[in-house]
C-alpha cells in the first residue's frame, strides 16, 4: 500500500471510474468517486421534492445535507439523477458543500491510507497539492460508442445519436462552468485512453511506482 493521494478528472464517459476502481484494487488506495457525491444531492432533490431552480429552498436543502455514504448505486445513474447533478454543480454552495466532505473525508483517514480520486476538478481545485495528477483523455466518438455498448450489454435501450448527443452536451456544461470547469489541472499528466485499458493501466502503473 502506497500512502498518496492520486487524482484522476476527465470528462463523461473517459473512462476515469473503472481507472480509478482498478487502481484502488491494485495499490490498495481508497476510492472516492466525486460524481456519486452530486449524483446523492441530485437523488435527494428529487426524492424531496425540491425545487432546485430556487437558490433558497436549495441552499436550505444543501447545508442540512449530510453525506453518509458514496457507494455507487443503479439509482444513481438514472438520465433524470444526471441531469440534476449537472445542473445544481453549477452552484459555488452546493461545491463547497461537496468539497468539504471530501476533505475532511480524505483529512481523517489520509495518514495511514491512500486515495484515488475521480471527478472534473479534483487536481484542479480540490486537491490540487495531490501526489500524482492525471488528466485522462477520449474523443467523443470513442466516449460514445463506449457508453453505448455499456448500455447494450446491460440491456438498456439506447440510440447511438442520442448518447452522443447527450455527452456533447455534458462536454459543454462541464467546460463552460464559471465556478470549477473541467480543465486540465496544472500539472497534470495527460493520458491517452483512446486504446486499450491495459495500455492506459500501463503507463499509470509505471508512474504511481515511481512515486
Ligand atoms: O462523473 P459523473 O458523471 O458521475 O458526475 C455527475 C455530475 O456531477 C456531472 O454532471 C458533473 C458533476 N461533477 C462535478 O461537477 N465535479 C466533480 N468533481 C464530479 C462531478
């Protein structure tokens, strides 16, 4: 077990999740996966029933909010949960909310474990002091044709056209973003995730053994 803090962003669909999962498996490194976090806002929104368009019924909803856990789940990966995530990250509240929690997640356990942890601005402004800083990098193409047969082989229907469209507009509201936006964190490593994961895996290996 390496004691590092490695952080993994990228855009929809590249692929960080399943990096990140392997390496937590390989170094023995805690996983937070960022997304779940705004996923388990968007989730309560809904189930609350709260009208998010309204800065102070959310922000009430916000700081009385208390994450108990960010263990992935099929309920969070509805198209509906996706939609209001991407919305309410928008909000400097609702990301000092979530980044508050990763913090002081990472603080209490982060002197006898490592951590590897995913999302769009991780090594940009969460943990921008982090051991190792990955930027990981598909095309579109490839990001849709990818979470289309991930749809298809878990039985969900799903048009091509449609997915692509949908990621185009994540890209957009993920690179657009005033507060946060999804960028390359400076001094970040770029990886190519076009090829084969054990390609990808490779490289990152290498790199987190020079550590
Ligand atoms: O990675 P994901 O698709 O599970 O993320 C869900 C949404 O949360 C996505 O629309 C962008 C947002 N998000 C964010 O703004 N910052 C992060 N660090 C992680 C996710």
């Amino acid at each position: 077990m390496k004691n590092i803090l490695v952080t993994i962003d990228g855009p929809a669909a590249s692929g960080k999740g399943k990096i990140a999962n392997y390496l937590s498996k390989k170094w023995k490194l805690k996983h937070l996966d960022s997304g779940v976090l705004y996923r388990k806002l968007a989730l309560g929104i809904i189930d609350e029933k709260i009208n998010f368009n309204l800065d102070k019924e959310l922000k009430i909803f916000i700081k009385n909010y208390k994450f108990n856990s960010f263990k992935s789940q099929k309920k969070l990966r509805t198209e509906k949960v996706s939609k209001i995530a991407s919305k309410i990250a928008v909000h400097k509240f609702v990301r000092n909310h979530v980044n508050l929690f990763q913090k002081n997640f990472v603080g209490r356990f982060i002197k006898n474990h490592g951590f590897v942890i995913d999302g769009r601005d991780i090594g940009s402004v969460v943990f921008k002091n982090a051991d190792l800083k990955l930027y990981i990098d598909v095309s579109l193409v490839n990001r849709a044709k990818r979470r289309y047969k991930q749809l298809i082989d878990t039985n969900e229907k799903s048009i091509y056209a449609q997915i692509l469209k949908e990621i185009k507009l994540r890209d957009k509201k993920d690179k657009s973003r005033k507060i946060s936006p999804l960028v390359v964190p400076n001094g970040a490593i770029v990886i190519d995730n076009n090829g084969k994961f054990t390609q990808t895996i490779k490289i990152i290996n290498t790199l987190i053994s020079k550590l």
